[in-house]
C-alpha cells in the first residue's frame, strides 16, 4: 500500500487556511482582512497569490460569485492535523507516537478538563481497563 504523502503547507499558507476554516468561505478580501485581525499585515495580492498556490496544491477551491472569487477549504483542519502529527512521529521518533506523546506531557502544562480527556482516550485504548460506563439498570 502506498504511502500518503504528508500535507506539506507553509506556516504563511496555514494561517490562510485557519481564516477559512475558522470562517468558512471567503473572498480574497475577506481573508486579507481576517488576517489582518491576526496581526499579519499583507497585500491583497500576497493573499491572492496564497490562495492560488494552495488552490493548486489540492487543498482550497474556488468559484466566481458575482465579480470576486470566493474560496474555501477542501481538507479539515483535522486532517492537516494528522498529516502534520504522522510526519512529525515517522521523523524524530521512526513512528513510534508513545516517545512524542511522553514528550508532551512531561513538557507541556493541561488543565484538570484536559488531563481528564486524556485519561479517558487513554483507558479507551486499553482493551484490560475496567469498564466505568454506568450500567444499565435494567441489565442484570
């Protein structure tokens, strides 16, 4: 089976794609100003020139209403995710996700909220982990 090759995207190219996924569909206007809200600073035609590049690479599309283009994403933000955290395991650590995910934690700082989910995907793993969903009272 081959191999999917990692969604390779510029941090410049992923900002454009977080206005589209935190927005939805844009024109080249609107992304330049939802960037410009970020605190990045660009011409329409620097934003124009991105979204073309990654309307070639695959990943937005586009379709003319009225005068201007409108663009939107065709991946999610969870598979640039994915892609990002699988090439990132099969570099620095020969794909194997324990080493990464140990790095994390012992590096990073989680709220209770987040240590809880942690441990419940965590428990969902392991096929031997009790089952604490509540029962249903009319099981025996």
């Amino acid at each position: 089976m081959a191999k999917k090759a990692p969604i390779e995207l510029g941090e410049a190219e992923l900002e454009v794609m977080r206005a589209l996924w935190d927005h939805g569909p844009q024109t080249v206007r609107d992304v330049m100003h939802r960037l410009h809200e970020r605190g990045r600073t660009v011409a329409y035609t620097t934003v124009l020139t991105f979204l073309t590049r990654l309307e070639q690479k695959g990943v937005v599309a586009s379709n003319k209403r009225d005068q201007a283009y409108v663009y939107k994403s065709k991946i999610s933000r969870q598979s640039v995710t994915q892609s990002r955290i699988k090439a990132l395991v099969d570099q620095l650590y020969d794909g194997a996700a324990a080493p990464m995910l140990a790095q994390l934690i012992e590096n990073e700082r989680f709220t209770p909220d987040e240590i809880s989910h942690l441990r419940k995907l965590i428990d969902d793993l392991d096929p031997h982990a009790p089952n604490t969903a509540p029962k249903n009272p009319n099981s025996k």
